[in-house]
C-alpha cells in the first residue's frame, strides 16, 4: 500500500480520527476535566455544588467535539473526488458534443491522478483518430466525387441520400440530386434505363446520349446504413472499354482464323498445284493420293469454321429434369472418366445435350493434359439449390497467366487449338444461369468446376 494512495490518506485520517477520539475520551474522563471539576469544588468549597459528569453528558461531549471532526476529515477526503467527478462530468458532456479537446488539469500523484492521466491519454487517442477520420473522409469523398463512374445512394423512401459530381451531370444537369424522389428524376429517362435500376441484378443497357449510343454498367447493392435499408448505385461507362475489347476480340479472331486458314490453303494451293502436274504428265496414278490429302484438309478447314459458327449461334439451353443414369451412360460411351462417389438421388436440370457437350470437352482436356486415365475424374454434388459438377485430372495444371485468360475466347496453348473449349463451356454455363471456375489442386493437376442452379421442384 503506497503512502500516497487513497487507501493510505484514508487509513491516516482513519487513525488520525481514532486518536482524536481516545484523547478526547481520556480527556473528559481521566484527566483533566475530572481534575478541573475537583479544582472548582475546592476553590468553591466542600459543600458547593458542581458539575460532575455522568456517562451520557461524557458521550454528548465526546459527539460535540468528534462530529466537526470527522466532517472535516470526510470533506478532505471528498473534496478532490468530487472536483474530480464534476471535471468528468463536463468532459463526458463535451464528449456527447463531439469535442474531445478537454484535458483536466490536477496534479497528483494517487489513484485520481492516475485516472486523470488516462482520461487526457484517451482525450488524446480521441483527438487524433478524429482528426485521421476526418482526413480519410475528405479522400475518400474528393476520391467519389472526381470518379468518372456516377454513384448514387438512395434511403428506404428511395430519396436520393448521396450523389457525386458524375451523378448529377447524368441525372440532373449538374444540380444537387440530395432528398430529390429517384423514381420521379428518372422518369422521363430512357426506357433500357429505367428497366435496369428496376431491377435488383447487375445490367449491362445502351441509351441515346448526345446523338450516340452510349453504353452503361449498372452495379447495384442493398445494405442497412445505421439501421436503415439503403440501396447503392453505381453507373459505369462502358462504351469505350467495350469497343477497345470489340476490338482486341475481332483482332484474335482474325490471327486465329488466319493462322488456321494460311495452314489449311497452302497445303491446298500446294497439291492442287503438284495435282495439275502430275495430270499434266498423264501420272494418274497418285492423282487420289493427292485428292485425298486435299479432301482431309478442306473438312479439317470446315470443321474449324464449323466450330466457330456452333459458338457464334449457340441456342438458348432447354431446360429438364434429367436422371443421372443413363445421362452418365450416354456421357461414358464418349470419353472415359472415373466417378468420384454416387450420383445425386434427385434428377439434375439441366440442358443435357450442352452440358454433355461441355462435359466431353473437358474430360478430353483433361486426358490431353498427360494425367494417367484413371486420374481424370468426374465428381457431382448437389449443395443447396445448385449443382456442382467437378472435372479433375492429375495434369502438370495451370499457371497463374494461364489461368486468367483460359476462359476468354480464341485463346489456347495447343498449338492446333482453336480456344474455343473452355469458351463454349463458359457460355453454356451463363446461359444456364451458373458459372464455371478452374483452380489447381493442391496435390497437383486441375479442378474445372460448372456450378449450375437447380429448379426447386428438381432439388
């Protein structure tokens, strides 16, 4: 117990008190009041009467003195805690106001002092993590503000709670968009605008701006905002990326087709060119040998073309209920794979001549990726309402460049690949509302995932 602890000010004014009390009690009963009392019966005379104190006038004495005594005491020990409850008091009011500058000022060296020198600490922390916030507030506004993408954040009665610069340019000439009715400001926008802020998915929409189309991103979320719902709106300009991407798409689809055509048409020019000699000649003879080869190359050529047509006019998938059984038995007779566990109970739905389509595919991928037969498998789980569909192989897997660009069209490793495999299958798999995924596997090869959603009725 340090001396200048409360607890030690306490026990010395406790102690302090005590000895007041035995010294007054002595006083008033051994000496000297008896004594003075016994003076003043002598002085007056033996047959005077005085005063002689009985046990309830002692304790009435020892209470008149005691009493002051002990309220002084008591108000040295609360004083400095209550100058120290009213200087919290006015900082924690200043705090509900939002201003963190107030310090207390006392200097001591107990349990108050400590508590005083943690309050100014955290005034302190308080200060300067108001002062960070505010700063990353100022960025980030002028960082939402200067974006070219138009942002707009509506409350619960779909009043406009936020917009930037971009926003207002778009909806309102550059006016403030802040407590103005969204529907009512977009009610005389163009109808593929209005349709996709409707809507609660992601959409892609064209509109007439300035005497050109004009190409949207519409990104859209719902969240609570303090414990009200809140819709956030992003408008992002695409027409730019889209025909830089229209443009870098049309130029692979030309190196291919190119490269595919120079391969197939020389050898064509090539023996049509030797044909004419050897009829020329009248050597006959190898004439078939040379038809043939130009005849494997002209439905090699027409298989090629034949492919990017069949991806160019994909159909929209018809949707059924499809039992596992002969579906697999039918795939089996295609490609060889090895089942990993038991096919779902209930009946997968699903497209089954382009999901059969994309499954081959990727079986023979994976085949083509030097994993050992037995390695390629075939995996199918139903979580929640859609369906997993897994091809794995124990190939050498992928690259992380690979990886990022094996789903865009026209691109592939294989020197005699078309790039079109992995393209199809991610177009097939949109077009049935799911997705595709592919990731290594952690003990070597390659994971394609076709995660696809499941009527309700079929799950």
């Amino acid at each position: 117990m340090r001396l200048r602890s409360l607890e030690g000010r306490l026990t010395l004014l406790l102690a302090l008190a005590a000895l007041t009390g035995a010294l007054v009690y002595i006083g008033v009963t051994e000496w000297p009041l008896p004594q003075a009392f016994a003076w003043m019966q002598e002085a007056m005379g033996r047959h005077a009467s005085v005063f002689q104190p009985s046990r309830v006038d002692i304790f009435v004495i020892c209470a008149l003195v005691l009493l002051p005594l002990c309220w002084w005491l008591g108000h040295i020990v609360m004083d400095p805690v209550k100058r120290l409850l009213r200087a919290l008091e006015s900082a924690v009011a200043s705090y509900r106001d939002g201003d963190f500058s107030i310090s207390i000022a006392l200097n001591r060296r107990d349990e108050l002092g400590d508590l005083i020198h943690m309050h100014n600490e955290l005034g302190q922390t308080l200060r300067e993590q108001r002062q960070n916030l505010a700063q990353r507030e100022l960025l980030l506004d002028t960082v939402v503000q200067n974006t070219p993408v138009a942002l707009v954040l509506t409350d619960a009665g779909d009043r406009v709670a936020y917009a930037n610069i971009a926003a207002r340019h778009l909806f309102n000439e550059g006016r403030t968009l802040n407590g103005l009715h969204f529907a009512t400001l977009i009610a005389d926008a163009p109808e593929a605008l209005r349709k996709a802020i409707e809507g609660t998915e992601d959409a892609l929409f064209s509109v007439e701006m300035d005497g050109s189309e004009e190409t949207f991103h519409l990104s859209q979320r719902a969240f609570r905002l303090q414990g009200r719902p809140h819709r956030l709106q992003l408008f992002r300009r695409m027409t730019r990326e889209l025909s830089r991407q229209e443009v870098a798409a049309w130029k692979r689809v030309i190196r291919v087709v190119s490269h595919e055509l120079n391969n197939s048409l020389a050898p064509i020019s090539s023996l049509a060119h030797s044909g004419a000699e050897l009829a020329r000649r009248g050597d006959v003879q190898r004439l078939p040998g040379v038809f043939a080869t130009i005849g494997e190359r002209a439905r090699h050529l027409h298989g090629f073309i034949d492919g990017y047509a069949r991806f160019a006019k994909l159909p929209a998938p018809r949707i059924a209920a499809i039992e596992w059984k002969p579906f697999l038995d039918a795939l089996a007779l295609h490609c060889r794979f090895q089942l990993q566990g038991n096919a779902p109970s209930q009946p997968g739905w699903f497209d089954p001549v382009q999901i059969e389509q994309v499954l081959i595919n990727l079986i023979k991928n994976a085949h083509e990726s030097g994993s050992a037969p037995e390695g390629v498998t075939l995996g199918l789980n139903v979580v929640g309402h859609e369906l997993r569909i897994e091809v794995a192989d124990r190939g050498p897997g992928m690259s992380e460049a690979v990886l990022a660009q094996a789903l865009l069209p026209f691109y592939s490793t294989k020197r005699s690949g078309t790039g079109l495999g992995l393209a199809l299958a991610r177009e097939i798999s949109e077009a049935h509302g799911g997705r595709i995924a592919l990731a290594n596997r952690e003990d070597g090869g390659l994971r394609v995932t076709l995660v696809l959603p499941q009527s309700a009725t079929a799950s």
